[in-house]
C-alpha cells in the first residue's frame, strides 16, 4: 500500500474502451437523434475510433483522450442551449492484453459457433 | 398526484429497450467470454430480440419479460458458481411512438448522410 | 453447458441490490425534482427497502420486486404525459453471504479507520 | 451547426458531478472492498469533493480532475496487479446553475416534507 502514501498521482491508462450514452434534459422533443448526430460528427473529427450502435457509442482510445471527446460533446450541447445532460459510460481498462472492440465480439461469436 | 395514493399499483412498461453489460466478479480470470456466450445463448433460448455489441447486449420487449431474463442469466451463473454478479443495465421506455433498436441507428445515420 | 439445454427457465435472484437514476426527456425544463420525489413516494408504498442520494436511489429485495418497481415509476411518469423515460441501473447479486447496502459502506469504512 | 466545422476543440465542463462504481475483474475473490478503500483514499489525497455510498463514489469538481482521478484509480489498481478494472460513470453538467450534491438531495425532500 506504500504506493498510496506517494507523492507523484497516478497517470490515466494509455488504452481504454468507453461505451457511453449521452442524455439532453429539458429539451422539449423527446427525440434526441439531432443530437446524437451532431456528437458523432465531434467524435469523428476528433480522431478518436469510433462505433455506434442503438444503445450507445463506444470509444478505443487512451483514457485522457477518451474521455475529453464526451466532455467536449457536454460542452458542445450547452453551446447550443441544452442546459443539462447526463451521460452514463461503462469504461473498461485490462493490461493483460490489448483487446479491441471487434476482437471482443469475435471472440464470443467464436465460442457461439457463429464464426 | 392523487394517482400516487391509489391503491392498485402501476403495471410495468409493455415494450422497453434495454441495453446490459454483465460482470462476473471473483472469476479468478479477466476474461468472461465464456460467460457472455452462456447468457447469449440463454437469451436466444427466451425468445426476446436482442442483439449483441462490443459493450452489451441489447433486448427489446415487455419490461417484465426483458428483465427477467437479465435475472435469469444472474442465476444461470450463480449455479455455475460465479458467486457475485454485477450488471449495468440503460433501459428506456417511450409512448410517443414504437421506435425499435435498428430505428434508432438508421434516424442518425440518416441526419448524418449516411443512408 | 447442460444446464443450458434444459427446458425448464431459471428463476430470478431472491435478493439483490439495485442502484437506478431515472431520467425524463423532453421535459421542457432541466429540473427533475418533481418527478424524483413523485418515485421516492412510489417506492415508499411498495415497501422495497430504499436509500435516496444525490445520484439515484438503491432498492434491495428480490429481483423481481425490485425491477418491478423501477417500471412501475416509468409507468407513473408516462401517465403524467412524459413520454420519454431513460433509467440506467446497477444491479447486483450475490450467493456467498447476503450483504446490505449499510454492510457494504461499513466494511469500507472499517478498513478506512472511520469506525 | 457552423460550431461543428470549427478547427478549434471545444473546452470540457468548469464543473459536473460524476457517480461511479468500479469493478475490478479476475480477481479471484469477490469481495472488492479493499480496492474500494484504497480508491477513497487516493480520492482524498487529489482533494476532489467526494461522497461515498452503497452503491458508488459521487465526485464533484472540473471534468477534466474528475474524470482523471478515476482514471488514477485504475492505473492504482492495475499496479497492484489487477489486469481487468470495468467502471460505470453517470457523469452530469449543467449551465443553468450550479447545484452540488448536497442541493439536490435537499430539494426533493423539501418536495417531500422531509425538511
């Protein structure tokens, strides 16, 4: 536990996989696509790899950078008049080995006999 | 508010999506592939659309029958010993209108040129 | 994997914990207050056990008691005219020892010298 | 939607409140209260307002500091030899006004009679 009581903070991980769900309140609409559009559009200037899928966005990346996209996204929206967001991301880190997000559902769908 | 001292509590939402990422802890590996194929299988078995992705799997259905599944793959896994279980579930419900998982990526990928 | 096979469903966990914040869009305002405690109100007179924080709200009981009561609260809003409602939820289960929501802050705290 | 071809990124959040709950995985027992301990007390040293609950940590401050502190955690962690960490982070900012943790659990019970 030595390492707790040191001096120097942590760095974030160099690699991350962070699926998240952004939500606008107080928007009046209950639709929420215009916006899930323009966050995409963000994401993909940014650089940052990137897939959508109906319940969400996943990002593969490093943490810092991970996760200043989805702040930036916040930011994004408020400048457009959203007052309030919340946002849910399920974020996952291993040193073990390098998994993308592909290899992850190739790996299931090879058990499944699916591939 | 006078429906909050009714006596007849609500009935659950009749079609909902829920997207749910489940995490065996204490497995003695970092890898829960195996387990993820379980519980696809024991969806597929349920009768329940779903559809799988990097981050989770996506159900679509009646609330009851949706969540029960969730509850049951808790309980498949604890029979194979997986003592404790952990699930993130982002569920949402709409009466505006039916709108189904492929409907929501294809109203994106419409605004963002795509379709 | 024979347990799979079989025809017979499993049943839901008879206890776990379950931690939800519940989110209504296309509100018009960014407040959500009114709603908050219309659902503290809910969960009070289904008798789940329940503890409100600045987060969500932690539910424990048995599963199908606790999932039943979060839909139940969708379903109140709905009837209010939100038709939109997006509720992410920590679910967890356990079968080696059945463990509180106090339980779990007080290891953690007992481990910090806090107690 | 000129903001989006802009060539300069957006900042991130002065300020947000971030709930999460960290899950290290293959750890072989189940109980995950060590690591908890120990997150709380790298917390405090990076002088983030935090409060801990049943079900999560809820921090208060910067997104950029909060989202790196969680981060700190996993790195933390990884170093005492845990190879797989999963986190779920329900992450909010608001430009209307600024509520802490402690306003808004005070306004719904105020809702409720409760203070």
């Amino acid at each position: 536990m030595e390492s707790i009581t040191q001096s120097h903070p942590y760095s974030t991980p160099s690699h991350c996989t962070a699926d998240f769900c952004l939500i606008p309140i107080g928007t009046s609409s209950p639709s929420v696509s215009q916006q899930v559009a323009d966050v995409q559009r963000l994401i993909e200037k940014s650089g940052v790899k990137f897939v959508m899928h109906s319940a969400g966005t996943t990002l593969e990346g490093p943490w810092d950078k991970v996760l200043n996209v989805i702040g930036q996204a916040h930011t994004m929206l408020h400048n457009q008049g959203i007052v309030r967001i919340q946002t849910d991301i399920r974020v996952g880190s291993r040193t073990d080995k390098k998994q993308s997000m592909e290899d992850k559902v190739a790996v299931v769908e090879r058990l499944l006999g699916k591939k």
